[in-house]
C-alpha cells in the first residue's frame, strides 16, 4: 500500500500503513485459473507465449 499512496486521514498523528489484501490487490488464485484455462493444450501441459 505504501507504493499506492495509501493515505489516512489528516486528523489522526500517528502514521500508520495501511494494508491490501493479496499483495497487489490482484487474485492469485483466480489469476492462476485463468492463466491455465487459457493456455491449456489438448495433452494437457500448459504452453504460455511470451
């Protein structure tokens, strides 16, 4: 959250992080699923461009 610019609000004094839940906000599990599902071949290996 620090790289996003998390701010809080100007009435409090204490800094404080705020937090994000998954690391970048992104779904690695849902991420993941679709990556396979996209990339899947017939034989079932996984073959991503580059």
């Amino acid at each position: 959250a620090k790289a996003s610019a998390g701010r809080q609000s100007p009435s409090h004094p204490v800094t404080r992080y705020v937090y994000t839940l998954n690391g970048s906000g992104l779904a690695v599990g849902r991420t993941f699923a679709a990556v396979l599902e996209n990339y899947q071949q017939s034989d079932g290996t996984v073959k991503i461009p580059e």
